[in-house]
C-alpha cells in the first residue's frame, strides 16, 4: 500500500431512515478498522440540481467531485428504483466523469423492499465501466432490507458479514491498478472500444417496482 487509503461512500438515497445509508456506514466502519480514512458522502447534504452540463457547476458539485476523485476506493449505494438505482445516486453519478473515476477502485451496494436487486447492481457496475473505475468482484445486495436492518444495526449476520467484507476489500484493493486487457492477448483495442460503446441495457424495459432504501 502506499500510504492511508482514503475510502467514500456515496449514500444514493434521500430518505431519512435509509437502510442503504446505514449499510454504507457500516462498510466504512469496517474500511476504517483496516486503516483507512473514511467519509460517508450524503446526497441529502449536497442539494444538487438536476444535471445540465449548459449551466455554470454548482459548487456543491465542485465539493463533493473534489471528495471522490480524491479516493482511492468509492462505495455506492442505491436502493432499488423500478429494477435500477434511485435519481438521486444518478445525478451525482451525472456529474461525475473519467477524472473522478479513471483507476479508481468501486465498490457496490443496493437495498430492496422486496426480494430484487440483481438488475440494480448490473447497472450500477456497467456505469462504473462507462468511467473507467475498477468494479469489486464482491458485492452487496440486501433483500427485504426492512427486516435486516433496524436502529441503525444489521440484524441478519449473514449481511453484516458480506456489508463488512465490502468494507474490508475497499481497503485491501485500494491501489490495484489491473490491466485490463493483456498486451499479448490479440485484441483490437480500438474495436474492443468501439464495441463496448455501442453496447444495449438487455434489463432497460424491466418495470418491477421494488422501491426501499
């Protein structure tokens, strides 16, 4: 490691009791037992606009930009929106760019109300390709999240166990820099390029709603 690791998360709900806040904060508390200096960014706190790269950056923007590209590691956490994250982890997300984001590693997590979150964390890991972040194999999704989480605990071990895993890997991966694609391995970088670029979303029509964060 080269030095501390600094390790954000970025809480993508604006509901006071969000179990997908408290999930985070009980991966950043894990992050910060293996060392690591650690913030819980709340979009509640930042009160962004709606995206529009034709207006002038709020500087909430400029702040909370500055908070992530300065990370090593970056949970996200949604809860699950109709099959997808919520708007308000997307706006951030909006933006956000290849500065904040190239080489950096990232982290997933999403809360549903029901038994789905598949869908959610296959796109939250997609945009994260889309920046050039480093994805986590291991991820976190919790089903019924009202019944694992209360008073600010996780009461299911089994997801306490996987929420601090997260945790402990934000800190253990925090400065890999993987080489994506072997150098003797054959392929057209340019293609390969142009070929992830015109990829679809199979999962864009799903219409489950499956809202709780």
């Amino acid at each position: 490691m080269n030095g501390t690791p600094v390790v954000v998360a970025l809480a993508g709900s604006m509901r006071d009791g969000s179990y997908t806040r408290v999930a985070l904060q009980h991966a950043l508390d894990a992050a910060a037992e293996r060392g690591a200096d650690t913030e819980l960014l709340d979009v509640r706190e930042y009160d962004l606009p709606v995206f529009d790269p034709d207006e002038e950056e709020p500087e909430a923007a400029t702040e909370l930009k500055r908070k992530i590209r300065e990370a090593d590691t970056v949970l996200w956490g949604s809860p699950v929106y109709h099959g997808s994250y919520s708007s308000a982890f997307r706006n951030v997300h909006d933006y956000c760019s290849f500065d904040e984001y190239e080489d950096t590693t990232v982290g997933l997590l999403a809360s549903a109300g029901g038994g789905s979150f598949a869908s959610t964390l296959d796109h939250m890991r997609v945009t994260a390709r889309g920046v050039h972040a480093w994805v986590l194999p291991h991820q976190v999704g919790i089903r019924s999240a009202r019944n694992k989480i209360e008073d600010g605990e996780i009461t299911d071990e089994d997801i306490e166990e996987r929420v601090r895993k997260l945790g402990q890997q934000a800190v253990e991966y925090a400065f890999i820099h993987p080489d994506v694609t072997a150098p003797d391995a054959g392929i057209d970088e340019t293609a390969s390029a142009e070929a992830d670029g015109g990829q679809t979303d199979a999962d864009a029509g799903q219409t489950e709603a499956d809202a709780d964060d």
